[in-house]
C-alpha cells in the first residue's frame, strides 16, 4: 500500500465519504502503521497475507468483488487490478508505464486493455503519464484525465532554516532511486560538516559505495535500513537537501519527492523526475547524474541561505496541489452522479 492510497482514504474520510481499501496483499496492521503511519484507522481488507501471483492472483481479485460490491460503492479507484465487474463510477489510475515482457507480456497488455474499456475515467497521475498514455492505449487525449497522486499535509512540519540540519537525506535503496549516485556525489562534495541519511534496506551496492567514500566522512552516512514512516517524516523535515537521482522510464508521481516538497525541502535530482514535482530553480535544481554536477548543486543549497530560503518556499507552493483534499475532490467530481455522504 501506498502513502497515495492512506492520503486519499483519510482525505474523503475526513469530508464525510464512508471509505473502504480492498488490497492484495497486507501482511499486518502493526506494519502497515510502523511504515506510513496513518493519522486515521483505515477500513483495509487484505486478501492475503503473502504475495499474490498466477492463478492465486485471480482467484483473490474475484472474491474481492464480493466484498467490494456488497459495500455498494459510489466510486471505484484501482490501480491497473484484474478487470472487475464492479457497480460506481470506475476510476482507473495509471501510476506508471512498466511494461511487462516474457511469455505474459501479451495477456496483459489485454488485461490493461479490456480494464480501460471496463472504466468510466482514466486518470495519469503526471503530465509525462498523461502524454505516453495517448500512444500507450490509443485513446484520444481528452479522454485520459491528469489528477495528481497527494500527500497527507497535516503529517508533515515544514521547519524553517534555522532548524535544519546540515544535512542530505536519500529516501529508498530500490535500483530505480540509485542510491549509490547519491553516495558518489557526497563523496564529491567531501564536506565533513555535512551528514548523509539514506533510508530502505542495505544493499551490496550501498555497502560497496558507502566503502569508497574517503574515511573522514564515511562515518558521517547514516545507513537507517527500513525506517519507520513517522522518522521518515521527521528526517525530510530536518534535513536541508533531498536527492533523488532517480531513474524512470516515463517520469512518474514519485511519494518520497512529494514527501520532500510538503516538508518544504529543496531537491537536488534528475531529470527523469516529472516535471509537476520539480522544476528547476523552483524548489530545486535539476542536474545529471555526474557526481561531481550533483555536489555541486548540494553545495549551492546547503551554504546559500538566500537559495535554500527560496527554494523551500517555492517548495511550500507547490505542495498546494499535491494536497490530500484538494485531490480527493477532483476524484469526487467523476461521480455521475455525486452523492453527498456517498460510499467510495
């Protein structure tokens, strides 16, 4: 489960909408709040406690229209799921364009196919989604709709320069967020009044570039393994940097950056972030992956009070339209038709 899916479940809670989340897999409650800490208890039906897959897969997904349509829902949200015969309004959210390969690739691009015809919107989550989507599904632009993932703003504090610490924070070890890019460019920067945070699980490619780094400011990379969603929070907000070297295909609505950019923290990342996150000189600066252009833009952030005090603020603004309620109304005006006090 995502930070997306708790945001927008609180947010219509919280403007009067019963909510229920059917899931595939949740392996535990006790996980589910150590990890993304929800502000409120969360309606959430797991159909499985282990990985689905295959058969199993399709078997859960068609017992999840049971459940599902017995809560008689005004509106559905999925993710790309098996195409399910549903009642509501059918919302389809496209959060990235990984396309599968090997001997599956095919039935599934039918399952995407036959799943968008099944559904009353189709939604892209960026402006890049939104464009690769006309060619991906050969629909017409106006029929595929941008609304943006969104963040929780309560949970997150927006602390002001003189309490941030000289410090970079690096959310994720996933291959796709390039961790070690982050590392090399610290090691660059080769400043040992500055601390580098990385959180998610420790990887060999971690340990191996954490090891390189000349010894004096080795021991100034914080490596927090798999933290929970409450440090998370509290970290963005402390540091005075977020780097994201990320990789994607097609820029995608990444929930670290949007967690960054509700902390009011300049970003330091590449261009293969969506355009709707960071936008150069904005809340952050755009840069390739050299290590050595990387520090650079670290360096400017961290000593230029004048740029970070900048960039944070324009960091704030563009938090607005990432706001958890503000979403959940544009999801609320597909409704055909709107119920006030509905089930969604």
């Amino acid at each position: 489960m995502s930070i997306f899916i708790v945001a927008l479940a609180q947010a219509l809670l919280e403007l009067g909408h019963q909510v229920l989340i059917v899931v595939g897999t949740f392996k535990s409650r006790a996980n589910f709040e150590r990890l993304l800490a929800p502000r409120l208890e969360l309606p959430i039906i797991g159909l499985s406690r282990t990985p689905l897959t295959g058969p199993a897969s399709v078997a859960a997904w068609l017992r999840a229209i049971g459940i599902i349509n017995r809560f008689r829902p005004d509106l559905v949200i999925h993710s790309e799921t098996v195409p399910l015969p549903l009642h509501g309004t059918i919302v389809q959210i496209v959060h990235d364009l990984q396309r599968r390969n090997g001997a599956l690739a095919a039935v599934w691009g039918a399952v995407r196919r036959i799943s968008t015809r099944r559904c009353h919107h189709v939604v892209a989550t960026t402006s890049e989604l939104q464009e690769e989507l006309v060619q991906d599904l050969g629909l017409p632009r106006d029929r595929i709709l941008k609304i943006p993932e969104c963040i929780d703003r309560q949970s997150y504090a927006s602390r002001g320069l003189a309490d941030r610490e000289r410090a970079i924070l690096h959310a994720g070890t996933s291959p796709y967020k390039v961790p070690e890019a982050t590392i090399r460019a610290f090691g660059a920067l080769n400043d040992p009044s500055v601390r580098l945070y990385l959180t998610g699980d420790i990887t060999p490619p971690v340990t191996e570039a954490v090891d390189a780094l000349p010894e004096e400011i080795r021991g100034h990379v914080i490596l927090l393994g798999m933290a929970e969603g409450a440090r998370v929070r509290e970290l963005h907000s402390r540091v005075r940097v977020a780097a994201f070297p990320t990789r994607y295909t097609v820029p995608v609505a990444s929930a670290t950056v949007m967690e960054a950019i509700a902390s009011g923290t300049p970003i330091v990342g590449s261009s293969r972030l969506s355009r709707d996150l960071l936008a150069d000189g904005v809340n952050g600066a755009v840069v390739v992956g050299q290590p050595e252009a990387m520090a650079g833009a670290m360096r400017g952030v961290l000593d230029d009070d004048h740029l970070w005090s900048r960039l944070s603020a324009g960091a704030r603004q563009r938090a607005g339209q990432f706001d958890a309620h503000r979403v959940a109304r544009q999801y609320l005006e597909l409704m055909a038709p709107l119920r006030a006090g509905g089930k969604s």
